[in-house]
C-alpha cells in the first residue's frame, strides 16, 4: 500500500499491486486494473519510488526460503 494525495489535498491509501498504468499528462493519472483512475498530485517519477520500495518493503517480510 503507498499513500498519495488527489488533487483536492486529501491523502489516501492505493494498494500498489493493483496498479496497472500510471501516466503523467500533465497531472499524475494512476489506473488500477479493475478500471478506476485517480488523479494525484505526486508526480509520476515518485508514484513509481513509492511503488518499489512497497515492493521491496514485502520482499524482506518474506521468510527465506
């Protein structure tokens, strides 16, 4: 999960393994894969940080094998 603010300032919660696309047009539009668009004030370059280190964050969660 990343935290991210629309437009109108408000933070929220987007779990980052259902993103599909995010697009800098100019605002920063993220699309999940059910369809939904949100339109956030990060740009896109740091959208996509957010969603490694979540990644990164769940690798080191796991037990080793």
């Amino acid at each position: 999960m990343i935290e991210v603010t629309r437009l109108n300032g408000k933070r929220f919660i987007i779990n980052a393994e259902l993103i599909r696309t995010i697009e800098e047009k100019p605002d920063t539009i993220i699309t999940l894969i059910n369809g939904d668009h949100f339109v956030v004030r990060e740009p896109m370059r740091e959208v996509v940080e957010k969603c490694i280190e979540y990644g990164r964050h769940l690798r080191r969660l796991m037990p080793a094998a």
